[in-house]
C-alpha cells in the first residue's frame, strides 16, 4: 500500500484508559486478526476437524491390522447334557478354561463393495473333571472375500465425495479468513474515523477559543455584532460538547478493535491510513472464472448432488432384492499339544450365500426411492437459483470495485481543496474580510471532505476483499490463495 500523502496518521491519544502503544496499518492488522483473533481460532478448529475427517477416509482405504483376542475365558457351571443309556437329559457340572486369537489383515475394494481378507488364528481349550483334556485349534492361513452382488456400495460414493469436502474445507478455510479481513476492515476504518474525528474535535475547540477571542475583541470595537459573538461563544461551547462525545466513541471503538484482535484491552492504537492503492483493473469474466473454480459454496453445490445422488443409489437399491457373499479358503487342524495343530493341516472351504427379498412393504421402499428421486430433482433447481445469485454478486462485487477506485481519486481531491478552502476562510475571517456563516460552513465541509475520504478508503479495501472471498484470487499480486495455502501446508507437513 502507498502511503498518504495527507498527515493522516491518526495520532497517539493521552487517555488514561490505555497504557501500552503499537502502530498498525491494515496489513500488519488484518495479519494480527487471522493469527490471533478468536474467529480465526474457530476457522483453524474447523478446518483441522475436517482436515483429520478426510485423514481417516484415507486411512479407511489402506489394508488394515487387527487383532481379536479372548485372553481367557474360564467357565464353571451346570450345563445340560443328553444321557445315551438312559435316553434323558441331565445337568452335569462342567469346567472349562478357554484362550483364543486371530490376527487378520483386510482390504475394502472400492469398486466393488467387498472386502478381502488374510487371517490366522489359534484357539486352546481344557476341560476339568473325570475326563480331563486339552485341544488346540489353529488355522494357520486363510483368504476371504465378501461382498454385497447388488446392494449399496458406500466405497464408491465415499471416493466420490470425500476428496471433494476436504477440497471444500480448504476453500471454506480461506472464506472464512477473507471475511475476517472483511471484519477487521470495519473496526480498522470505525477507529480511524473516531480518532480523526477526535483530532478535528480537538483542533476544532482551540480553534473556536482562538476565534472566541479575536471575536470579543472586534465586539469592542463594534467590528461584529452580538449576535455573532453570541454564535462563535456558542461554537466554542459546542466544540467542547462534541470534543467529550468524540472521546467516548474513541475509547469504544479503541475497545472493539483490540477485542477483536485478541490484544490486551490497555492497548493503545496508533493507525497509519493506507494510501491511494494502485490501479487495477479487474474483468467480471475472469472474477466469475475464478469463483468458479475456488469458491468454496460452487463446490458444496457438487457436493450437495453427489450426496442427494447417494440418496437415490441407496433406496434404489435398498427396494430391490440383495444378495451377499462370502468364501474363504485355507488351512485349520485340531490337536492336543501346540506343534501339532500345525502339522499337517486340512483344507477349509467355507462359501456362503445369503438373499434378502422384499415380499410386501406396502410401498414403503418405493416410497422413499421416489421421495430420493424428488428430492434430487429440488437440489437440483435450489443450486440453479444458487449459482445465479452467485455469479451476480460476483458482477456487481467487481463492478462496484472498480467505481470505488475512481471515488478514492475523487474523495482526495475533495479533501485538498476543502482543506486549502478552510485555511483561506479563517484567515479572511481573522483579518475581517469574510463573514461568520462562511467559516462555519467552510468548516463544515472540511469535516466532511476528512469523513467521506476515510469512507472511500473503507469501502475500497472492503470491496476489495470481498472481491478475494468470493473468488480466492489475490489480484493485486496475482494469486491463488488456495494454491498459497497448499504451499505452506506442503512445507508444514
């Protein structure tokens, strides 16, 4: 930013209500705010929770190691048993010690919905009583797939849809912290107004006893009338009022700015207005290029379909018949000491297949495979009506942007003159060539040339970075944020 060439740094104000002092520019604020303001701690929280969200899909999509153990398991009690001889059943006391473990590896496949897996197992088992025995089992090695052949598979739309909410949090990520320079902004300028305003406040009383003065001194030698001594005595008293009520909103506007920065509540604000900043031009065609591709709401409207999309796959497939299937194949033998279970073992084949056949609902999956269908159709036109309002507040967002830039050229200009217009009034008044009601007026009009610069300046930098939240494009230094934030995470990580 180029710095003013009016002395418009705001100055350093002797209020008992602060004690430490710092000198901020917009910069060095809007930095400050998205460090260590308490919105920029919630925007990081969010975009870390999402962050470990997509970190455990990731996961979800590695082969997995897991261990299912029974350390032991000791039984004893009364357990009914058929008694051949006698052709009854009986109670008999049994006690048993039990250990069991298996150690599996499995895959989801994406593609198709099934999950393979590798496993061993070893399982010991001893019975106390009359006939005491041992047994161990083992399955030294066995492979296994399952899957749904025509049910939901949710692998596939996590695939589809994960990647692009992560995607999404970054972008919201970096929204979230252009609407916090958006906030920082309006305190930034509410202060500088105030404290400009107290300067004038200020400059205003000394210069309404000085004219207080010189006014008593022409009444003496009837230069003026009473009735005008009567207005500059009303001025100086005015000037007073206003000076104490410029103080009051200095001190609340001091108050709401360091809160918002997350700085000591003592602190003390010297501001340094930005400057004219340079000319550029931006096209709303490539303003809307750009929020295409970054912005995150654009996104969430994709995301928004795929999901109502998964909807519709799901109850679709849910009114229909399923089928599944299971098969493993390996190895498992039984003995009564440890190196035996693994010698020469069996083969295992288990295969298993299951169906599930609605027979009469009374139309309640149809139903909600029809209310999926309805409601994709309403997503749809929502995101149409969406993409408009979007686009159009893109357009005008530039549009005002670039009439901004020429009312700053404008509002200093207007500052100039009403400035040099004020100093030649006064001086004409002190040697009694102008009027009272052209010094006021003349002072007014300064006043309000000081107001309506500040305002320019504001609504500038706030258009501006609207401009950046909408499309996440530094066009001053033609960036793309999201590609900047991907450089730093890179080197974090």
């Amino acid at each position: 930013m180029k710095k003013s060439i009016f002395p418009l740094l705001c100055g350093i104000f002797t209020l008992p209500l602060f004690s430490q002092t710092v000198t901020l520019d917009l910069n060095r604020s809007i930095e400050i705010a998205s460090d260590s303001s308490l919105q920029a701690f919630r925007a990081k929280n969010l975009y870390m929770a999402n962050y470990w969200e997509y970190r455990s899909f990731k996961a979800g999509r590695l082969p997995s190691l897991s261990l299912r153990t029974t350390p032991i398991q000791y039984r004893r009690d009364f357990t009914q048993r058929y008694d051949s001889e006698n052709n009854i059943d009986v109670y008999r006391q049994q006690q048993s010690l039990h250990t069991y473990g298996n150690l599996s590896i499995s895959q989801n496949f994406d593609l198709t919905g099934g999950t393979f897996f590798i496993d061993s197992e070893l399982g010991y088992m001893r019975n106390f009583g009359e006939n005491t025995y041992s047994q161990f089992s083992a399955v030294p090695l066995r492979i296994g797939y399952s899957q749904s052949l025509f049910g939901f598979n949710g692998f596939k739309w996590e695939k589809k849809i994960e990647p692009l909410k992560y995607e999404k949090a970054k972008q919201q990520f970096l929204y979230s912290m252009q609407e916090i320079s958006e906030s920082v902004i309006s305190y930034f300028f509410s202060l500088a107004m105030a404290q400009v305003e107290y300067n004038m406040a200020k400059e205003n009383v000394a210069s309404a006893d000085t004219l207080y003065r010189i006014g008593e001194n022409r009444y003496k030698i009837a230069s003026i009338s009473q009735s005008d001594l009567l207005t500059l005595k009303l001025n100086a008293v005015n000037a007073q009022n206003t000076l104490q009520n410029t103080e009051i909103s200095l001190k609340r506007a001091m108050f709401g700015f360091v809160s918002f920065l997350n700085m000591d509540k003592e602190t003390q604000v010297m501001l340094e207005l930005p400057g004219r900043p340079e000319k550029i031009e931006i096209s709303p065609d490539l303003a809307l290029q750009y929020a295409k591709l970054h912005n995150p709401d654009f996104m969430g409207f994709d995301q928004e379909i795929l999901e109502a999309e998964r909807e519709v796959d799901r109850t679709k497939k849910s009114s229909n018949f399923d089928a599944s299937i299971s098969m493993s194949v390996g190895f498992n033998q039984v003995a009564d000491h440890l190196a035996g279970a693994y010698k020469n073992p069996l083969q295992q084949d288990v295969v298993s297949i299951g169906l599930t056949v609605p027979i009469v609902d009374w139309g309640v999956r149809k139903g909600r495979a029809n209310m999926a269908r309805n409601n994709l159709n309403v997503t749809k036109i929502s995101i149409q009506q969406k993409i408009l309002n979007l686009e159009q507040d893109v357009i005008m967002t530039v549009n005002d942007f670039n009439v901004r830039q020429n009312l700053i050229s404008s509002a200093e200009e207007a500052l100039k003159l009403a400035t040099m217009a004020y100093n030649m009034t006064k001086q004409r008044f002190i040697i009694g060539k102008t009027d009272l009601n052209s010094l006021i007026l003349s002072q007014e009009r300064q006043n309000s040339a000081h107001q309506n610069y500040i305002l320019s300046l504001q609504n500038y930098w706030l258009s501006y970075y609207k401009l950046r939240k909408l499309t996440l494009y530094d066009f001053l230094r033609q960036e793309i944020l999201t590609e900047q934030f991907d450089r730093i995470e890179g080197v974090r990580n």
